[in-house]
C-alpha cells in the first residue's frame, strides 16, 4: 500500500512537472511582482493600506463570457491570472494575534476539481504561495472573516469600483470580495469616487472663493453620471451666496474620512511608466512579433482581400510566436474606413486600390505593441497618396528627434501638428495658418501592460516606451480637391527612451515608401495557401 502511494505520489508530481514545461517559461518572475509591490508600499502614506481586486468577469452573451483577462495593475502587483481575487499592501508592518509580521494579504480564489475539469485549473492558495511567492495568501473565502480595522488607518486607498462586477452566484466572487470590504471599511453601497473627490473640494469651500469653486464644479459634474443628478452638486451650483454655499455643503453626508479612491491611479503611473528589463524583454517580443505580423501582411496583400483577411493573417502570425491577444481590437481600414480612427468593424470586402491603414498590436504575457503601417493595396502608391504619406513620414522623423529624457510628452505633437500644417497649406487643401481636422489626435502616449498604459504625465525619461503616431486623415466631402478623399494615414512606431536618445523599437516593420513597395513585391508564402469557394453550388 505504502508503495502504491508512493508511486502515486511519484506520477503526479512527475505529470505536474511534465505539465508544467508545456507552459510558457518566459513570464515575469514572482521576484518581480514582489519588488513592484515593495515599490508601491514605499510610495503609500504612513499608515496606509491599499486594496486592489481582479478584474471581473464579462459576460459576452448567454452562457459564453468574454476570454478572461487579469487587470493590469492587478497583474503587475501579483501575476496572477484569475479571476475573484484582491491584494491588500499595508504600509507599515502589521502583527496578527499569534505575533506574526506581515505587510501583504492575498485572496486567491479556491481549488474547485469539478469547476477546473470544465474551465481549467486554478492555482488555489497553495499555488499562489509556492508559484507566485506570496507568503500570506488565503483563501478568498477567508476575507469575510478576516479582522481587519480599516478605520484604523489613516487612509485606506483603492480602485473606484467598476460597475459591471456580476454576482455569479459563488460565496466569495469579485461581487462579494468588493461587498465585503465596502461593509469593513464603512463604504456606502452608492459610492462614487470622483464624487466624493469633488465633495472634497467643496468641503474646503471659503465665501470668497465660492463662485470659482462652483464654476469648476459645474465644468466637470455633467461627464460623470453619478454626479449629474446628485442633488448637493445641483444645489451648489444654484446658491446665490458663500454663506448659502456652506450651508449646503454641511449638508452633504460625511464618509470615513480615511477613504481615498483618487491616488492610487498617479502612484501605479509613477511606477509602471518605467519599464525593467524584465519588462521591456516581454515588451520588445510584442513589438518584434507584431512587425513581423506587418511584413507578412506586406508581402500577402492584394486588392481582392477582404479587411478581415488582413486581420486574420496579422493574428496568425503573432499566435505562431506564442502571443496570447491583441492588445486591442485590431483597426484594418481601406480608403473611407482608414480616415476613422479606431475603426474595428473591420469588414469591408476587398481593399480595392486604396491605401490600407493597420493599427496591429499583439500582446505577449500581458505587455502590447502600439505599430500602424499605412500601405496600398495594389503595392504601388499613387500621387496623392505618397504625398499625404510623406507628410506623415516627416512629422514621424521630426518627432523622433525630440525622444529623449526631459521632453515633455506633448511635444511630439505639436512637432507634427506644425509640419502637417505647413505641407497641407502647400498642397492646397488648407489654407495657410487656417484650423483644421485632418489631424485630430495626439502622436504620443504610453506602451506596457495597456496600450495606453498608466503615467503621471511627466516629462520622458529613460526607460519609458512611447508610440510617435502622427496621422492625417481626409474623409470623404472633406472641404477639398475630391482627389484627396479616402486617404487616411497614420505611421505609428513604438520608441524606448534610453539615456541620452531613443531606440527605434518597431524598425522592421518598413516604413519608408521605398521600403514598403519593395516589401510588397516579395513573394507570400500565403500565395499558395488556396481556399475552396463554399458558395459555389455543386
Ligand atoms: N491603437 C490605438 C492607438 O494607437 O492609440
Ligand atoms: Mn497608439
Ligand atoms: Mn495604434
């Protein structure tokens, strides 16, 4: 018997090895998670405590949910990929009735056999602690019970909550994790953040500087529908005096006052905007595998395609290198569909001879590319169209100068912005100095575990990885010579800040006109790939 148990035990652990290798090996270590949340502890006030949940799950329609992807602050913090789970980080180090020291506590949701036959497995607790390193993890059932005094700190920091967390039925779901800590630390079931932030400001209200503060109040409350009908809000725009004001504010129902939904957002800027090696490791893979994606996508197109054609092919290749997603929803659009933005319908039928515009972005292990190429179809560009490109392709080059540390990140737009000015004037279809809407968007932001990833909005400095994306687009009835409408051009390229200068992440993907002609006269190896048409009849 004992043998038997001990050959048992052998296979398992044998098949769990075995399984294990099968898995990608090139993830974050947990020495990473661990340091970033070291980082953040440090950036936390004294006698803070920050709490962060998993990302809900989203239901796509009946019974089939949308594929389950982790928050990325959540992922950063932790690397763990599953759902119905939080993270809370104290400050300072806390000790539990027994005397133990901690400063972290980690839910994870529970093993469940029959539930992982169906969906998968699951590391449970155990596995957080000896995968994921997390010392303190419990089970996510164990929260309800937990002692834990918010209100003995001195500012309990967290997320607002996000509105579409379901109850899925479970005893400890993200539902009930966000219900529970609400109950601890004294959070109203109609909690708003930005309100309360607001609720702040006025509670600082004096009677002289009332009118500002109501004309600041009145500029921000219509964007956010819970603060459009909050009846304090409305009240305080309408008083006729300061004193009026203070009255109403006095009457606006005091919160803990340790609440704090506003700050966390700025300090996870403050660290995910600079990458480590480990980061820019994933981040370089994303960026190489999509370029990749584009050459392919070059060297395979033709005018009969279909927009979502060129999206499969793009996704095929950034699968065969072990990408997981696309980092959004992929933007293929031919001639009209290319002047919008983020067009993601992606369906129209043959790309025709007009200029493609891709905006592709494969995500590996969690970190995106950001990379647009704009290119015709037929593989030659026409008069019009390489004029547009070319003036898109000097602003780009412009803007590159200007990558390095201390740059504010807006200059790469107002760079672009005064080239495509001028070059448009000249071509006639503006008039000098006139305003105008062929370049509606900014040219830089950053790249990382989002594609528009967190940053306080500092100046560049080395370590950040940014897109410079200039785009000019002439829609049709656009108030020129027709000749131009249709073309969209946008050339985005992802850009690693480095000590004194930039790296040039995405500079396989072609980008030069020269360079793009000659991609698209190689051969594909999709040439040959021939599908049967399923319409004919037999
Ligand atoms: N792909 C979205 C963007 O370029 O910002
Ligand atoms: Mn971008
Ligand atoms: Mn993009």
């Amino acid at each position: 018997m004992t043998r038997l148990i001990l050959f048992l035990l052998l296979m398992s652990s044998l098949s769990a090895s075995l399984f294990a290798q099968d898995e990608p090996q090139d993830l974050l270590p947990a020495d990473f998670h661990l340091g970033r949340r070291e980082a953040l502890r440090k950036l936390l006030p004294p006698k803070g405590v920050a709490v962060f949940f998993a990302n809900p799950v989203r239901n796509r329609s009946n019974d089939v949910d949308y594929l389950y992807h982790q928050d990325p602050d959540f992922y950063y913090l932790t690397g763990y990929q599953e759902p119905n789970a939080m993270l809370i980080l104290f400050a300072d180090e806390q000790t539990d009735d027994k005397g133990n020291k901690y400063t972290e506590l980690f839910f994870a949701q529970s093993r469940d056999p029959l539930r992982e036959r169906w969906d998968g497995k699951r590391l449970g607790p155990e596995g957080v602690k000896s995968k994921l390193g997390i010392a303190n993890t419990f089970d996510h059932k164990e929260f309800k019970d937990k002692k834990i005094d918010f209100a003995a700190f001195d500012k309990v920091l967290f997320f607002d909550f996000k509105n579409d967390v379901r109850d899925a039925g479970g005893e400890a779901d993200l539902y009930d994790l966000i219900q529970q800590f609400r109950d601890k630390a004294g959070i109203p079931s109609n909690y708003n953040g930005a309100r309360e932030t607001m609720y702040a400001q006025l509670r600082e209200v004096t009677e002289e500087n009332y009118k500002q503060v109501a004309e600041s109040v009145f500029a921000r409350y219509g964007r956010n529908p819970g603060m459009r009908n909050d009846e304090h809000l409305q009240a305080f725009i309408k008083a006729g005096s300061g004193k009026e004001a203070k009255k109403i504010v006095a009457k606006i129902p005091a919160l803990p006052k340790n609440l704090d939904a506003s700050s966390l957002g700025g300090k996870m800027g403050q660290l995910r905007m600079v990458k480590s090696d480990a980061e820019l490791k994933l981040l370089r893979k994303a960026v190489d595998v999509s370029c990749q994606g584009q050459v392919e996508v070059m060297k395979a197109m033709h005018p009969a395609m279909s927009e979502m054609e060129i999206r499969g092919i793009h996704e095929f290749v950034f699968r065969r290198y072990g990408s997981e997603y696309e980092g959004y929803p992929s933007i293929v659009g031919s001639g009209h569909n290319s002047c919008v933005l983020h067009y993601v319908e992606n369906n129209r039928q043959r790309v025709s001879t007009d200029l493609v515009l891709m905006d592709l972005g494969a995500e590996y292990h969690g970190y995106t590319a950001d990379i647009t190429r704009t290119i015709p179809a037929d593989g030659t560009f026409s008069e019009e169209q390489k004029a547009i490109y070319n003036i898109v392709l000097e602003a780009q080059e412009a803007a590159f100068k200007v990558c390095k540390p201390g740059t504010a990140m807006r200059e790469t737009t107002r760079i672009c912005r005064e080239i495509a000015d001028k070059r448009l004037a000249e071509l006639g279809l503006i008039k000098p100095g006139a305003q105008h809407e062929y370049f509606p968007h900014g040219v830089s932001h950053h790249i990382g575990l989002d594609v528009h990833d967190r940053s306080t909005g500092a100046p560049m400095a080395e370590g950040m990885v940014i897109t410079v994306e200039p785009g000019i687009y002439i829609p049709p009835n656009s108030p020129c010579d027709p000749k131009w409408w249709g073309i969209g051009v946008r050339i985005e390229d992802d850009v690693l800040i480095t000590k004194d200068g930039y790296e040039l992440l995405s500079k396989s993907a072609p980008r030069t006109v020269e360079e793009i002609e000659k991609m698209m006269a190689q051969p594909s190896p999709l040439d040959a790939f021939l599908l049967p048409n399923l319409d004919k009849k037999n």
